[in-house]
C-alpha cells in the first residue's frame, strides 16, 4: 500500500506543477483553480482508493495542503485548520473514506450476487467474522463506520438492503460533520487561533476570497491565517511566552496582536481613520473586528487591505516609538 501511494503522490505532484503553471498563465481565479483541483489532481490521489483508503492517508493530506499553501502563498506552518477553514475545502481524507465505504457497501448488500468480487468478500467476512483471518480492509471499513456512528450497517450487513443514494449521501454528511466537530475544537483550543476565531466562527470562504483583486485577497488571507510579522506571531518563532510579545509601536504595553494593530495603536491613527469607519475604530470590539472581516463591501475590504499592508510594512521595520 506505501508502494502504491507513494507513486500517486509522484503522479499528483507533476500534475500540481502543471496545472499550477497553466492557472498562472491564463490568472485564474483561485476558486477556478480549487475546483480544477477536485476534477484533475484528486482523481489521481484518489485511484484505487476503494482498496487501500482504509490505511494512514497523511501523506496524501500533506499533497493536498502543500497545494493550497503554495496558491494562497502562505507558510509551510500556517496551521491546516486555517487553510481548510479559509477555502472551506474538506480533507481528501474524506473523499477517499467515501468512496471506500461506498465499493463496500456494493459488495456486500446483496447476499445472492454471483459477483467474484462478492464470493471473495463473503469468504474473507466468514473468517473474519470467526477470528480465522485478520484482513485490514474489514477492519478498516468496520472502523469507520463505528467513528462515524453506523456500526448498525456493519453488524446486520446482508440482513436488509440498505438504500445506496441514502447511504452515499449519509456518511459524506456524517463524515463531513465529524471534521467540522474537530475544526471547531481545534479553533478554540488551539493557543495559535487566538485571534482567529474572534473573527472565524463559520467553517467556509468568506467573501473576500472573491470580492477582492488575486493581490488584495491574498494581502488580506496572509494576515488573517498568522503569515504576518505582528510581534504576536513573529516572536513566537523565537520561543517568546505570549505575555511579553508586547507591541514596541506605541506605550500602552499590550500583546501585539492583530486586533491591537487594526483597531488601537496610535502608532497607526492616521492610517486607521483614512481607511476605517468610525463605527469600527471607535470603542472596538470582537463583534466588530468580525464584521469587518466578514464584509461584502470592496471598497471597505480594499481600505481594509492597504492599512493590513501599513502594519505589515511597519512591524517588518522593527521602529520602536519612544
């Protein structure tokens, strides 16, 4: 299976770079080049998924992060919960575990089929079944569907036909919703999303993604997935406690974070009044730094985008207001 995978991998990587250099001649936009993604580079992970997709499927993640980091221009240690949690693209993972529980569930529903590849399968459960053969297929499909709440389908398997629309369309949604659990845990756990779940409380794209320019909309993404040089995340390279990453622009001795930046500095009042309404620098707080954030409005969001771009210019400077 390692074999197997490995040269996938292979595969995929020759056709990211193709189609990465392709999207780069014609500008694509980056949801055309996500959905080209799923239509010519999934497939290829993919292949044959329905055999070995109940093994360790990191490597095959870690093509498709490498993707999105690389057409969003972020950091290798931008955290995948911000990346997926940004496109709102899922893991591949689940993909695969579909398509995995679907060959199965083909296999196995009608006890009468005269299929080979379901006299072999009934064989091998028998033995399973009776402790006579450990077969790592079985015990991944039963696996899963017990993670994702259907052991029922496995342990009456045979017994009654299980409707495959239903089905399909049941453990995408179950497996889907199992992720949003952990994506949302990790958010507000996590010490490195601090400050992004003030902002991001809904897994998905939001509208600058799309409202705004390929260069402003990857200015905004940088500084809202921790690919900035604010003190909060620059000093955290340097393994400085949270509490001292304070801000050197200004006296007020607070952590130099993104929303101290955006909505309090003096060192940045000039800049924040041209660019921000008065509703938003006025009393600040985390409703609005959503709001802000979440906007439809392209003017607001290009203001937003060139005082995102002052901040970055000026914590890369290391001035220090005395």
């Amino acid at each position: 299976m390692f074999v197997v995978k490995r040269d996938l991998c292979n595969r995929a990587s020759k056709a990211i770079f193709a189609l990465i250099k392709k999207s780069t001649e014609l500008l694509l936009p980056v949801d055309i080049i996500f959905d080209l993604f799923d239509k010519t580079i999934a497939p290829i992970l993919m292949y044959g998924c329905e055999l070995w997709g109940f093994d360790i499927l990191d490597k095959l993640q870690q093509i498709q992060l490498k993707f999105l980091k690389f057409v969003l221009r972020l950091k290798k240690s931008t955290p995948s919960v911000m990346v997926f949690g940004e496109t709102g693209i899922f893991p591949i993972s689940i993909a695969i575990k579909s398509r995995l529980l679907c060959f199965w569930l083909r296999i196995c529903n009608n006890p009468f089929n005269t299929k080979l590849s379901s006299v072999v399968y009934r064989c091998l459960y028998n033995m399973y079944v009776c402790n006579l053969h450990k077969n790592a297929f079985l015990s991944g499909v039963e696996s899963i569907l017990n993670e994702i709440g259907m052991s029922n389908i496995w342990l009456f398997q045979g017994a009654c036909d299980v409707n495959f629309v239903w089905f399909k369309e049941k453990i995408k949604r179950c497996l889907k919703d199992q992720y949003l659990q952990s994506w949302y845990a990790h958010v507000n756990e996590d010490p490195i999303c601090f400050n992004y779940r003030m902002f991001k409380d809904v897994f998905g794209p939001d509208p600058y993604l799309t409202v705004l320019p390929h260069n402003c909309m990857i200015a905004m993404l940088k500084f809202r997935t921790t690919n900035n040089s604010v003190p909060v995340n620059k000093l955290r390279y340097s393994r400085v406690v949270r509490n001292e990453r304070i801000c050197r622009k200004c006296l007020l001795n607070e952590i130099g974070d993104e929303f101290h930046y955006l909505f309090v500095c003096p060192f940045f009042n000039n800049t924040r009044v041209e660019c921000l309404p008065r509703y938003f620098w006025v009393r600040p707080n985390v409703q609005k730094f959503c709001l802000l954030f979440s906007s439809r409005n392209k003017k607001l969001l290009l203001k937003v985008k060139h005082l995102l771009c002052v901040i970055e210019s000026e914590c890369k400077r290391g001035f220090v207001m005395l």
